[in-house]
C-alpha cells in the first residue's frame, strides 16, 4: 500500500490529507492511483452540498454548521468551491484554512478548490476532494458552491443532500435559479430570517415538496433545526447519485481530451457550413477517444 494512502486511512494524519488534496488538484496519474486505493474505503460519509446566489450567506452558515456538527464530536471536511468573492466567504475560509491547520485540528479540514483546469473540470475535482475525505474519516463532508450556472449544479450532483439557501427579498432571483439548482434542493433554507421578506419567500417555496428552515447565520438561529432536517446517514450515496457522478466524470474526461482549440476550430468551420457537425463528431472519436485511456 502507498504510505501516503496508508497515512490518509490513520485517520489521524490532517498533513497527509493536505498533501493528498494537493496531489489530487494537481490531477495527474498519481493522483488516480491514490484515488483507487483510497476508493474502497469510502461510502462513509455524509456529503451535504450548500449552495445558493452570492452573498446569501453559505459560508457564514458552513462556519455555523462546522460548530453544530463539533458540537456533536463529527470530524467536518468543507471543499468551498470556487469562492465568488474574495472578500467574503473566499478569504474567510482561506483565513480558517490556516488557522486551523497551524493549529493542528484534526477534526476540521477546509479545502478551497478554484481549479477549472484543462485536466478534468471542477466537478470531478470536488468528487476526488469528497472521496479522499471520506476515507480519511471526515463526515459530514460540506460543499459549499456558488448556485448559478451548469457547473454548479454538477457540483451539487456529486453531493448526495443538496442544501440551497435563499434570502428574503430576492425578487427575480428565485425564478432565475428556479429552473437549476432548486429542482436537486433537498432542504431549502431562508437565511438572513431576521430581514423583512422571510414569510413571502417561504410562500413562494411552498411549490417544493422538501423542508424549508429559517435561520440567521450570523447568530446560529435555526441551526439545529437544519441540522435536524438533514439525513442522520449516508442515504443518497447510491446507485442514483452514482449515476450522476458518473456522468459528470465521462463528460470532463472526455472534453478534457480535446484541445480547447480544436474545439473553437471545429465550431467556427461548422457555423461557416464547412463542415458538419456529424463528421467532426466521428472525427474525434476516432483520434481521441479510441486512445483516450491515460498511462
Ligand atoms: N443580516 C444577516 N446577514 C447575514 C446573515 N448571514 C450572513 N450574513 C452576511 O451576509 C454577508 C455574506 O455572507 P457570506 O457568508 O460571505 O455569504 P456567501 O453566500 O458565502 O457569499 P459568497 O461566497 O461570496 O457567494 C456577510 O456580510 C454576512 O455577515 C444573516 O442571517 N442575516
Ligand atoms: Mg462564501
């Protein structure tokens, strides 16, 4: 076995994660090595996804969330996605990251994960990020994403609880992120409760057949009751959330393998009527998907 795997496993070892985070950032062949000894030892953990617009206050609830689950003895892992902002939840985070670890709090680790590179896309470098924590132990594994956008609801398929959080007084903000990430909510939380406008915004949730919570990030009200709302077990890490996961991972491993400027080449000659779009399509099966394993 990999000493850096058998290290992951000690449950004790936060520096080895962070070295096995950074190798799976990195991508790379090692990386898929360390990922499949690691794999057999995950299926643990609770992975609960909290997204929501900019600015509604995630990362003020996953600081809050952080505590709860302390409070309960959980060891807490959070990948924060892409931070939108870096003065908000971005430096926060960043901020905790090493504080924490200068402090050697074995039972928190916080990853900020911004990497959209050419080697596989943001989704599976999160789900790589979510199996390594599972097997080192962390559970429940946060993920904090911005929800706006395809990528986005990617993020959110590789967890298996969805937590989307709303504030009051959004106006056509709810209609605009109705049609994504909504429709995956497996809670709906109003934060910022304290501001006019909560009651309205729980009326118009009332179309989602899924439980919606109040809370005030700033000051933990009703963060137990989100707690409690959320599954006890691993219960969503199955064949469904699998077949997603999956998905994401064949779709990014494929455009991955075509150069971004093939891509633009082809589009620009097919807009022209150069070319069709069938051949190109049959053109790269043929020359980079029939070679496409890696090593
Ligand atoms: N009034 C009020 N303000 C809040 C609440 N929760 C968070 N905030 C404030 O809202 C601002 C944004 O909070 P963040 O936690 O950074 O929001 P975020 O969703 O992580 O933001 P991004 O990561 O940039 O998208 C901060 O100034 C918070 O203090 C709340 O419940 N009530
Ligand atoms: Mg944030």
């Amino acid at each position: 076995m990999n000493p850096l795997v058998q290290r992951v496993l000690s449950r004790s070892d936060v520096r080895a994660v962070a070295r096995a985070a950074t190798l799976i950032e990195n991508r790379g062949p090692q990386a898929t090595d360390l990922l499949r000894e690691l794999f057999l030892h995950t299926g643990q953990a609770r992975v609960i996804g909290i997204t929501g617009p900019p600015g509604a206050g995630k990362s003020t609830l996953v600081s809050q969330l952080i505590g709860a689950f302390r409070a309960l003895d959980k060891r807490v892992g959070v990948i924060a996605v892409d931070p939108s902002s870096p003065l908000t939840g971005g430096a926060i985070l960043g901020d905790r990251v090493r504080m924490l670890e200068h402090h050697g709090d074995n039972s928190v680790f916080i990853r900020s994960l911004a990497t959209r590179g050419a080697l596989g896309g943001l989704a599976s470098a999160t789900l790589d990020l979510v199996l390594l924590l599972d097997a080192a132990g962390f559970d429940p594994i946060l993920i904090e994403t911005v929800g706006v956008g395809q990528d986005e609801v990617d993020v959110a398929h590789v967890a298996g609880t969805v937590v989307v959080v709303l504030v009051p007084n959004m106006g056509d903000d709810v209609q605009a992120i109705k049609a994504g990430i909504l429709e995956i909510a497996s809670v709906l939380v109003i934060n910022k409760a304290d501001l006019d406008g909560a009651g309205k915004l729980e009326r118009e949730l009332d179309a989602f057949s899924v439980p919606v919570c109040r809370t005030v990030a700033t000051t933990g009200a009703g963060v137990a009751e989100l707690v409690a709302a959320l599954p006890a077990a691993p219960s969503r890490d199955t064949r469904a959330v699998w077949e997603s996961r999956l998905r994401v991972m064949l779709r990014e491993r494929l455009e991955a393998l075509l150069p971004a400027a093939e891509l633009s080449e082809a589009a620009s000659s097919v807009a022209r009527r150069q070319q069709d779009p069938y051949a190109i399509l049959d053109n790269w099966m043929k020359h980079y998907f029939s070679r496409s394993v890696q090593r």
